[in-house]
C-alpha cells in the first residue's frame, strides 16, 4: 500500500434507527471512524476486467484495513456521499479495504 495516495480525510458512518418527537423510527447517520483515503472513479476497462456490466458502483475507496466495515455503511468526503456496495480484502492480506462505491451528492 502507498500511503502517500490517501490524501482525502473522510468519515465512514453507519445507520442508526432513532426515534423523532413522534414515536416514528427514523435513519440517522452515525460517524464510525475518521481516517485517510485514496477516492479513484473506476473506469471501463476495470468494468471488462471484472466481466460485468455495473453502472452503480462508479468510485473505488481504498483506506488502510479495519475490520467491522460493511455494505449499509457510507462514506462521505466534504460534499458527497459514496454509498458502499462492497468492502473488499484483496488478498486477505488485512493491508487495505477497497470500497466499490456510488457517488451522491448531496
């Protein structure tokens, strides 16, 4: 891994199911950890490689290994929210996390 490619500082938060002045659930987003990250836009030729065909996931994250990271998280970076599709392991190395993304803005 290449330290020097995280450059962007973002937040990776989970859901959380509270209830308003109501008594009706509703989602709110909880900060789960603040760390470094490489945010590159996948291109079509990663898309062939895979053999699929996936227009969701646009974005890969790739942040230092931490366990517990799951699919209902998201990402966000200053304006924008990547919502996680799959958090990756190559190798199970237990070296890095690639987080196959897509892009919101908000």
């Amino acid at each position: 891994m290449r330290a020097g490619r995280l450059k962007h500082r973002i937040a990776i938060e989970k859901p959380e199911l509270i209830k308003d002045e109501f008594g009706q659930p509703t989602k709110n987003w909880v900060v789960v950890c603040t760390t470094r990250a490489a945010i590159d836009p996948i291109s079509g030729k990663e898309f062939f490689a895979a053999q699929q065909i996936n227009n969701a996931i646009n974005y890969k994250i790739t942040i230092r290994y931490r366990p517990g990271i799951k699919s209902q998280y998201r990402v966000k970076y200053k304006d924008r929210v990547f919502e996680i599709h799959a958090p990756l392991n190559p190798r199970e190395a237990n070296r890095e996390l690639q987080l196959m993304c897509e892009a919101h803005e908000t």
